[in-house]
C-alpha cells in the first residue's frame, strides 16, 4: 500500500470519526461536600475534541452548540478553552447552579504520522454549586 493511500485513509478515519463535544455531570455525593460543607449541585467534565492537519488545518471537531449529540463542525476549529468555558455556563443555567468551585482547564495535543494528523482536546472541570 502507497503512501499517499494510507495517508488517504488515515484523513477518511479522522473524519469519520473527527470531534466531539461532550459534558458528563456526576449529581450523587453520599452526604460529602465541598471545603466548607456546603453540597455541590453538579460535578461536571467538559471535553471538547477535533482533528488538525499539519497542527493547524482544521478537519473536523465538535459542535459546543450540541453536547452529547455525535454532531460535528467539519473544517472548523471550535476547541477552544472560549467554548467550554461557555458550554459550562451553559450547564450551569440548565441546572440553576449560580457559582463555580475547582474550575480546572488543559489541552492535550496527540500526534499521527508525527506532525501530519493531530487530535487536540480541551478538557474543563468544575464544582457547581447553588
């Protein structure tokens, strides 16, 4: 196989399979809370994921507009700390939370091929409290 089809096929799966936007909220505490005591709302997790040609070409990635509906942006790049951060305002007013604790942020970049594919993340967590 050349190496032109491989890299043909490699483009196709990153396609197939390009971002995601997803939240995950964890609601049940079993009585523990926060520094001062006080019970969280929600803990929620917040990633965001696409695929960059040569680390700056977007091919695909999520769409924060649609969490945790397999929809994707093609040939966009909507994996910024921008758009969680408003996904998580998002959650927040969808479940009446007025206040953030633990806010933590970090992307991940994973390589393909060395420079020629990469997966970049966003991942954003926080304590939402009342």
């Amino acid at each position: 196989m050349s190496l032109l089809r491989i890299m043909v096929t490699v483009a196709l799966a990153c396609l197939a399979c390009s971002g995601c936007a997803t939240i995950n909220r964890a609601e049940d505490y079993h009585g523990m809370g926060i520094e001062n005591g006080e019970p969280p709302l929600a803990t929620v997790e917040i990633e965001n994921t696409g695929w960059l040609l040569l680390k700056f070409i977007p091919l695909g990635s999520g769409d924060p507009a649609q969490p945790n509906r397999k929809t994707c942006r093609f040939f966009r790049n909507t994996v910024t700390l921008q758009n969680n951060l408003e996904m998580l305002e998002d959650e927040m007013e969808r479940i009446g939370a007025k206040r953030v604790a633990n806010l933590t942020s970090r992307k991940t970049d994973e390589s393909v091929f060395v420079i020629l594919f990469t997966r970049r993340a966003y991942h954003t967590s926080a304590v939402l409290l009342k």
